[in-house]
C-alpha cells in the first residue's frame, strides 16, 4: 500500500507518520503545501491513500484536487469541528479528528483496507461541496470570554477586550486592551475552533490578533507585513509571508 500525508505542520506529520508504522505501514512522502502537493503529484505515480490535511500554509488542499485528477482514497485530518464533518463523511474514506488517536487511526486504515474493491467508486469526492462547506461553516458559537484565574481568584475578560492570543516558553497568553499579559490554558490550534474568524486571524505560527486592536501595517522583509496594534510592544508581530495575501483577503 503506497500512502503519502499532506500536512503542513512537520512535527504532526512526523508524530503520524510513527504512528501508520506502528501499523506496519510505509509513507512514502510528506508534503506540505499546495504548491509542493501539485509538483509532487505531476511528477509521480499516485498513491492508494493520502492523508490529507485541509487546511495548509498556502490555501485550503482541496486546491490541490482543483488542478490535478486524483484518483487515491482520502482520509482526512483535521480540527475542524465535528458538525461540519459529518457533512461530508459519507463521501470519504474517513476522518481523523486532530490530535489524532492511535485505536481511531487503525480503524481508518481498516476501513479503507475493507473497501478496497470499491475504491473507485469511493473516492470520487465532491471536492467543491465540501470547500463550499468549509469555507462557510456552519453556524455556531465562538467563545465570548475567558476565565483567567488571578491568584485564588478567577477574572472574566471579554473577547472584546482582547488584542492578541501569541505563544511564548511553550504557553499561551492573551493580551488586554488595558496592557495585561494573561496565561490561559488553551493553545493555540483550540483557539482556532474557538475564535470568530471575523475578528481573529492567526498571522502566523505565534499569533492570532484582533482586527479592532490594529493600528497600523507596514511593509517588512520578505514580503511580509508588520501590524503596529494599539498597545502590544512587547516583540514584533509579523505576518507570515505565506498569509499575507489571506490577511489582506480577511481585513476587506
């Protein structure tokens, strides 16, 4: 069985990739970008199952399907939440909600492996209903506080009092309008799922920040961006030069 992953976070490929050989299988490949995942494809024999990964640094995967015929089985893994999910599980092999588990990724490949015969007609996924989909989730509630525990004491902030969430010393803090630094016990992919995507945007690996705390962008290196916000100094706050064109997208 020839089985590629599509994930653009290294070491959640990695820990996946430990995880198939654990099953006794081989990955032939990592890719991680759109842009890799179409050279690759363009250039070799396709794989029986690909392990794919929906959102990755350079746009959703499902772009990858728009300009190559691929005909390998689909599992997916993603944060996604599990009502958008079900949507379109019918019309895959399976999915694999992250951090994946070690018995629901052995069922997967079971599954996949008891449909071998019907695998033609198994992967002929409706890529563009399931990216409508995902790029217009389904309705449903974001976090509109935090419950920060001060001391023997608990403070709710309000998401509107919020200027940025960033990772540092392998924590995770939210910064206040009122200048305060706050360790919350989240990370920073839960935050994904947690934020209105209106107001937060993840700006890269680090940061996620709030579109009303921004007060000025400047051109920097490499054709990234940097974000002046109203009160947060305390390290540069950068633009991913791979998001710089979906920041620009989001601040329209």
């Amino acid at each position: 069985m020839n089985i590629i992953i599509i994930e653009d976070e290294k070491p959640s490929a990695r820990r996946l990739q430990r995880m198939l050989e654990r099953l006794d299988l081989k990955v032939e490949i990592m890719l991680h970008s759109v842009e890799e995942s179409i050279i690759w494809f363009q250039n070799n024999e396709h794989p029986d199952l690909i392990f794919l990964d929906i959102q990755l640094s350079d746009g959703l995967s499902f772009e990858i399907f728009e300009t190559i015929d691929i005909k390998s089985a689909v599992i997916f893994t993603t944060a996604f939440d599990e009502y958008a999910l079900q949507a379109f599980k019918l019309n895959s092999i399976d999915y694999l909600l992250k951090p994946i588990d070690e018995d629901d990724l052995e069922q997967a490949v079971s599954k996949y492996k008891t449909r071998l015969p019907q695998q033609q007609q198994q992967v002929t996924l409706d890529f563009n209903d399931i990216k409508k989909l995902l790029v217009n989730p389904i309705e449903r509630e974001y976090k509109k506080r935090f419950s920060i525990k001060v001391g023997q004491h608990l403070k709710l902030i309000n998401i509107d009092e919020i200027e940025c969430f960033y990772s540092e010393n392998k924590g995770t803090y939210l910064y206040t309008t009122e200048g305060r630094n706050y360790l919350i016990d989240t990370t920073l992919e839960q935050l994904e799922l947690e934020l209105e995507p209106q107001q937060f945007f993840r700006i890269n690996r680090k940061f996620f920040v709030n579109i009303h705390a921004i007060k000025d962008m400047v051109s920097y290196t490499n054709s990234r961006l940097q974000i002046k916000l109203n009160s947060f100094n305390e390290q540069d706050v950068i633009v991913a030069r791979e998001r710089v064109k979906d920041f620009k997208m989001w601040l329209e």
